[in-house]
C-alpha cells in the first residue's frame, strides 16, 4: 500500500509510527514544510520526506490529510487537479465535515474522516471512521489502516466531534489521572519514578482485564472491593469529591467547545 501523509505533525507522526510498522506498507510519503523535525523517519527505506505536496499525492493510493484545518481548505483547492478517482482521502482534522471536501473535490471521491489519536505511535489508538456513499467502499481498507495502530470503529459523521473528545482528547483526561495517581503516590512515601511506574502500570492493567475480559468497570471493582475495607472507603471519599461527576462534566465542556470551533 502506498501511503502519503500531507502535514507530518504531532498527529500525522504518530499515523507514521504505526504505519512503519505494518506489513501492508510499501511506501511513506510525509511532507512538512521544515522536514527537520521528520528526519527521525530518514533512516526507513519505505519513507520519503518531502515538502512537494504534489509529489506525495502523485505517488499515494491512499491520502492523509494532518493539516491543520484552516490549512485544509486551500490545500484541497490547489492540488485536486492532481488528485485521481482511484485514491482513497483520509482526512484526520477535526471539524472538517465530509460535505465540505465534497464540495472542493467532487463526490466521486473516495471521502473518509478519521479520528485516530496519539497512542498510534505505540499501535494503541482508538480511531473512530465515517465516509461518503463512494468512501463505503473504502471503509474495510481505512479499517486495516487503522487497525494496524490498535482499534477501529464505523460511526455516524454526526458522532465524530463526540469521538474526538472522547478519544482524542480522552488521552488527556488520562493522562492528567495518571499524574494525579502518581502524585497521590508520591504523598504516600514513593519516589517519584516509582510512583509514575506504579500509576502507569496499574492503568493500563485496569484497561487490559476490561478489553481481554470484556466486564463492565463495576464487576472488577466488586473484585476488590471488600466490607468496610480500604478501596470502599477510597472510591466513596472521591465520589464525594465529585470524582466521577467532574469528569462527565469535562467531557460535556470539552465536547461543547469542540462545537464551537467546527469549521463546517
């Protein structure tokens, strides 16, 4: 499969880390303005760096835009003379809607929006997809992509802003819970390094017994949870906080802002 990523930044690197790896993958175009911060990807043969935009489209069957989006607009406008009917168009950029590509590209295109996040780079990522009526033929190849970075999923365009905070931005709110775990750690004695690896790694081996066992979060927190113990009292004194609460309410805040800034 021949590859090229238009805008190598934070998000099309990571694209690019896992798709270095997959096995589908004969060649990488990525193109950057300043290539200096892409030469890390010099050394793979399958990779080319490049600020031609042209070149990369000419040389792809498959085409991911990573721009920013008020980049997008004019990108599609002055390379859709070279665009041809056989390319599949991935657009990773948030709030940049299928009807508007149509629009500057023609529905003739094979159309696709993806929602991949960061954990790409580490084959991890959550990526949600959506297409237009000539983009379905498409879907199970944007799936192999992107499952080859972690999961997929087909979803309504309408539901991809949604996604995008969940998953997207969901890498965040983790995140910040990690350091918070870390933290708490911390105050109990660990240092530093110590607290980071007992946080880190008791996250992602909450997420592991969910994804292998496929349990609802409150049956494995039965599982530790006993009569009048130390997790009970724990979990009850950070719903007081208003743990679970805040965190709905920064996903409805995110979420509410994500729309704001919607370009279509």
């Amino acid at each position: 499969m021949k590859v090229a990523i238009i805008g190598a930044g934070s998000l099309g690197q990571s694209i690019a880390k896992g798709l270095v790896s997959s096995s589908t993958l004969t060649s990488l175009y990525l193109t950057k303005r300043d290539l200096s911060s892409i030469k890390g990807f010099e050394d793979n043969q399958k990779v080319f760096l490049t600020s031609d935009n042209a070149l990369a489209i000419k040389n792809a069957e498959v085409i991911i835009f990573a721009v920013q989006p008020r980049h997008l607009e004019a990108i599609l406008t002055d390379y859709k003379s070279v665009l041809q009917k056989s390319q599949v168009l991935i657009s990773v950029i948030t709030g940049f809607s299928i009807s508007r590509i149509e629009a500057i590209v023609g529905q003739d295109k094979f159309i696709i929006r993806a929602m991949p996040n960061t954990a790409a780079s580490v084959g991890q990522s959550m990526t949600c997809i959506s297409s237009n009526n000539k983009g379905k033929e498409k879907v199970e190849l944007a799936k192999t992509i992107f499952n080859s970075m972690g999961r997929s999923m087909e979803i309504p365009e309408e539901q991809l802003q949604a996604a995008t905070v969940i998953c997207a931005s969901g890498i965040a709110f983790w995140m910040r819970l990690i350091r918070a775990t870390t933290q708490g750690a911390i105050q109990l004695g660990f240092e530093a390094h110590e607290a980071h690896e007992l946080a880190m790694q008791t996250c992602f081996g909450a997420a592991t017994l969910l994804k292998e066992s496929g349990k609802h979060p409150e049956e494995e927190i039965d599982r530790v949870t006993t009569p009048s113990g130390c997790t009970i009292e724990g979990l009850n004194e950070m719903e007081h906080q208003g743990l679970s609460s805040s965190l709905i309410k920064g996903i409805t805040a995110s979420f509410e802002k994500i729309n704001q800034i919607k370009t279509t």
